[in-house]
C-alpha cells in the first residue's frame, strides 16, 4: 500500500448559504453539465506497486475519461485532473474526443495516442491512493467537470483495484 504525505489545505468559508450548502455535500453527490465526465478508475494497479520508470507498473494505474455527447466533440487540452493531496495533471496539447469515445490516462512514460485512446502523465510516481481519495476532473476554463470520491472498503467490492462510474 502506498503512503502519501498529505499537505492540509485551509479554505475560506463562503458567505452565504447556498455555497455552504454545496459544499456541505458529498463529493459524489453533484452532478456536472459537462460533456466529460469520468468513466472509471484503476486506482490500484495490480501486483505489487512499483513506480520505477523501467520496469514498474505505474502505467497500469489509469483513469478513463469519456465524451457522453452525443454530438459535440470535446479537445482535452488544458483540461485538469487532481487528487485530494493536489497532485494534477493537465493536458498539455490537443486531444479530441469524439462523441462516445474515451481516453485512458496512464501514469508512466509513454507516447500519447489519438488513435490508441491514451495519454500518459510523463511522471512515474501514482497519483492515486490505494484506500481512498477523490478525483476531480476541471475544464479548460477552470470550472468542475465532474468529481469522484472513493474508499477501497466501500466502493470496491471485488477487490480488484477498479471502480466504474457513468457506466
């Protein structure tokens, strides 16, 4: 299991009561506009972890992102995924996602891929951790897409690493 030092992050109430209200709920509870959301989530890469570039399997730990329109194509570039510890990862060029289809970000080192539906977050280290945490996945201008939280216990039944969301 991977041990991840994490910063606390302090924020400032907001005023009036509506934003209270949003952020007194869940996570998972909000439901976005956007086109993006996410598909699911391989936050425990199978086997033992190990982040070495060479030889390790952090590219098996990924997250899928999918276009649910059924119209509209969506360019990731400058979309953002976070984690609850705020490590990030933004897409740095074009990647178009046509109506119904996916990407899978991989950790590791790769070349991204159009054509193969991936993209790789160049670093090594995993991004998620293997009991719980929440992703959040921001559009290019900045607002929320989509958001998850998730916990080992209650989330993965099967105990194999993977959870499912938007079917």
């Amino acid at each position: 299991m991977r041990i991840r030092t994490r910063l606390a992050v302090a924020g400032t109430a907001a005023a009036t009561g509506v934003l209270a209200a949003v952020a007194a709920a869940p996570a998972q509870a909000a439901e976005y506009s956007s086109a993006l959301k996410i598909k699911g989530i391989q936050y425990d890469a199978p086997g033992r972890d190990d982040n070495r570039c060479s030889g390790g399997n952090t590219k098996a730990e990924y997250l899928t992102i999918k276009n649910y329109s059924s119209s509209k194509t969506v360019n990731l570039k400058g979309y953002v995924v976070k984690d609850a510890a705020g490590n990030r990862y933004q897409f740095p060029a074009n990647h178009y996602l046509q109506p119904g289809d996916y990407v899978k970000l991989r950790g590791g080192k790769g070349t991204d891929s159009d054509a193969n539906n991936v993209a790789y977050r160049q670093n090594c280290n995993f991004m998620w951790n293997n009991d719980k945490d929440t992703i959040y996945l921001y559009k290019s201008s900045g607002d929320r897409a989509d958001v998850h939280s998730y916990t080992k216990r209650a989330n993965d039944p099967d105990g194999n690493g993977y959870i499912n969301y938007h079917g």
